[in-house]
C-alpha cells in the first residue's frame, strides 16, 4: 500500500467519522436531526456486524442488501440499479420482447402478480402466488424489481430460463419461456340481456380510448341500457388514456391529481363536451389492474360515477424517473403520486372495489411477506361466493348483477361484501356470441 493510497484512506474514514459524529450531536440537539439519527443506527448496526458475525460478510451484499430494503420501505416498485444494471436498463427501449409478467416483491423474491392474457408467461400457466426463484440462473433473492423485469425482456425469440416456486409443489419448477413481442386483444363489445352492453379493454396504449368510445357508441344503437366496463388484466398503458376513459363517463369534477415533493400539483378534471354516456355503469377490476385503468377506476368510483366489482387493483399508479447516483448507477422511484379525487393515494392503497368478488383463489400461505405487511394487490376478504360453474365468469355475473339491482349497491370502500338480499339468488349468465 502506498502512501498516496494510505493518505486517501485515512483522510475518507475521517471524514466519514467526523461526520457521524456530527449528525450525532444534531440528533440530539434538534428534532430536525431524526435523519442522523437513523444515520447513526445504520452505522451502528453496520459495525456490529462486521466485528460480530459468525463469519466475515461479504460488505458489498450487506450494503445493497441494505439500501434495496431501505427503497422497498419506501415504495414496493423502487429499485437501485448498480452501474452495470443502469446502462443495461437505458437501453430497455431497444428490447421489443417480453414474456407477458406483471411483478411484486414478495418474501424477499420476485413474486407474480399477473400474466398478461395470450403472453407466453400466460400459456405456460404462470399466476398469482408463483414466485420467480431465478431468472436467467440469477437468483432474485433481494433482485431489484427493474433489474428483473430487464432480464424478462430481450430480443423476440431469444428464451428465458426461470426457476418457480409454487406451494403445492416443494421443489422450484424449471420452466423456459420464448420472448415476443406482445400484442394486445383489440377492445370488445357485445350486447347481453336487458339492454346490458360489455366492453373489454385489455391495455390502454395510445388511442384506445378511441376504440373504447367507437365501441359504447356501437352498442348505443343497438339499444344499450346499462354498460359493464371490463379493465381486468388492464395494466399497460399511460395515466393520460386513463384519464380520457373517466372523461367518457364523467361530466363534470376531479378524475386525479398527480403530485410531489418536486412536482408540482397537476390536476386533470373531467369535460362535459368528452362525455358520452351517462347511463348505469358498473367497472370489473381484478389484481392485474393497474396505471392508467386503475386511475380510471378510481375517479368512476368517488365520482359514484359507478360501483367497481371484482378484486384490489395493483396499486401502481405513479410517475417514476431514474436518478443517477454518484457510482454510475440510479434509484428507480416515483417522484409523484396519482391520487383519486378524495385523495387517496393509488400506489399506497390501489382501488378496492365496492363489491369484491375473487376471480381466482390466492394461496393462503403466500398473502402477507416476510415482515408481515400485506403484499401488493391482494384480494380483498370476501363472503363465500356461489359455487362456479365449469366456464363461468363471477366476476361479470356480479356486475350485471348489480346493473339489474339484484345486489346491494351500497358502496362498501373498505373492502367489506355488499351481499346480495336474502333468498335471491345471484342470476345465471346467457352470454350470446360476440355480434358480427
């Protein structure tokens, strides 16, 4: 060792000590101080694990172990991407492909929250409660969440080795996927009973709001009543058409506000030349929900625009940017939430449906992480649904349920069931084909 390299050494560890020291001494002496003093434990903690532990740690893991649990503390889709992840990650746009995965952290590893429909993460039966041991051979215990999304995509055609853990079956299941570029069901309507129209959106990319206003005003000559909004599985897209889906329904008041320690408050409010149905109007969520569908469902319901059937929504409505860090690497974190028009903050509680119904079972052993906290989008708690029929869709019999005033429409925000009256049995559904 050098003397030059000995002189730095000593002059950063003085420093360092010099400076602990200080937020020590404004810890104690001021309330505006409680960040040192957290500063001062982290250090503590670090020491004592260095001079204590049955074996020497390896520092760097501690390190980042330790700055991923303090950004997933702070916000469940935050990520630090060292210099090596950074530069792989601005250039993900150049990645077409995609296995179709909507993600969460979830025991300390990468957990499924969602496929999306027809994607090959779908087709080889991945689902809520499976959860991604390795990805590519990379273990994603403490992985951060866009690190390993990154590994998911590539090239269209390339494949992807995972290693999964479901709780029926103890041993982690090999299962290779083939990237592609995905491709989104173009936007659905039909006509049922009682003058009942359903329109299904899968994404909300640019210009489906269009496609999703082509299709009400489609059903209106055909008589439509009362309209089933379908945004299941609806978790790609921009905050900006779900803003313009509200505005289809609402004519008037608040859609969302997006704000931030640094950005200011951005209000969007709904305009009656943009409305173009205000008839009965139920929405279907489920725990793929998400962005800019969630946003919309959100202002549909304070609006009391429309009651929401289904499950809790992702809860990942926000805007988020990378800031670069001295190392060469970045924080990936939201600098502004979306919140509905009451307030409520979507990334932190997500859209709970006034009538929840479960589309699929989630595993009981799989709902709460290791620190206990409930993972994101869980299913609400529910009454025993009626028994389903091979084929039968709960969700949508709900929601015309409601339309034909079969069930309570009291809203029910906190997640409790509105149950249907007493000795009335939930209808069947008689779906006809899709019109030509």
């Amino acid at each position: 060792m050098n003397s030059r390299f000995k002189f730095v050494v000593v002059t950063s560890s003085t420093c360092l000590v010099v400076l602990l020291l200080l937020g020590a001494v404004m810890a104690k002496s001021s309330p505006a101080g409680e960040p040192y003093r957290h500063l001062q434990v982290f250090s503590e903690v670090i020491s004592r694990i260095k001079a204590d532990y049955v074996e020497e740690p390896d520092m760097k893991n501690v390190t980042l172990g330790a700055v991923n649990g303090l950004l997933e503390s702070l916000d469940p889709y935050a990520s630090y991407l060292n210099p090596e992840q950074y530069k792989q990650y601005q250039k993900k746009d150049q990645n077409k492909g995609s296995v179709g995965l909507l993600l969460s952290r979830r025991f300390g590893y990468v957990g499924v929250i969602d496929s999306i429909q027809g994607s090959p993460a779908d087709k080889a039966g991945l689902g809520t409660g499976d959860m991604l041991e390795t990805i590519g051979g990379v273990s994603t215990r403490d992985m951060p969440l866009a690190y390993a999304q990154l590994l998911l995509q590539g090239e269209p055609g390339t494949t992807v080795e995972l290693t999964v853990l479901r709780v029926k079956k103890p041993e982690p299941q090999p299962i290779k996927l083939t990237r592609t570029v995905l491709k989104f069901q173009a936007v659905t309507a039909k006509m049922v009973e009682n003058g009942i129209g359903i329109v299904k959106a899968e994404s909300l990319e640019a210009g489906k709001t269009k496609e999703i206003a082509d299709a009400v005003n489609g059903l209106k000559k055909q008589g439509l009543k009362k309209l089933v909004l379908d945004l299941r599985h609806n978790a790609f897209g921009t905050a900006e058409e779900g803003i313009k889906l509200a505005d289809l329904f609402m004519d008037s008041g608040v859609i969302t506000y997006a704000e931030g320690q640094t950005v200011a408050k951005q209000v969007s409010e709904a305009r009656a030349e943009d409305t173009i149905y205000k008839d009965k109007l139920v929405v279907i969520t489920n725990r793929g929900t998400g962005e800019g569908a969630e946003i919309a469902a959100a202002a549909l319901q304070d609006a009391k625009r429309a009651e929401v059937v289904g499950e809790r929504t992702y809860g990942d409505a926000a805007i988020r940017k990378a800031v670069s860090t001295e190392d060469g690497g970045a924080l990936i974190i939201s600098v502004a939430k979306y919140y509905s028009p009451s307030g409520k903050a979507l990334q932190d509680v997500a859209v709970t449906p006034n009538q929840p119904v479960v589309e699929q079972e989630q595993p009981t052993d799989v709902e709460d992480d290791e620190e206990g906290q409930p993972a994101p989008a869980p299913a609400p708690a529910t009454t025993p649904e009626p028994k389903k029929t091979p084929g039968e869709d709960l969700l949508l019999r709900r929601a015309i349920d409601v339309l034909n005033g079969t069930v309570s429409q009291v809203a029910n925000t906190k997640g409790a069931p509105a149950l249907a009256p007493p000795g009335q049995p939930m209808a069947p559904l008689n779906i006809p084909q899709k019109q030509q």
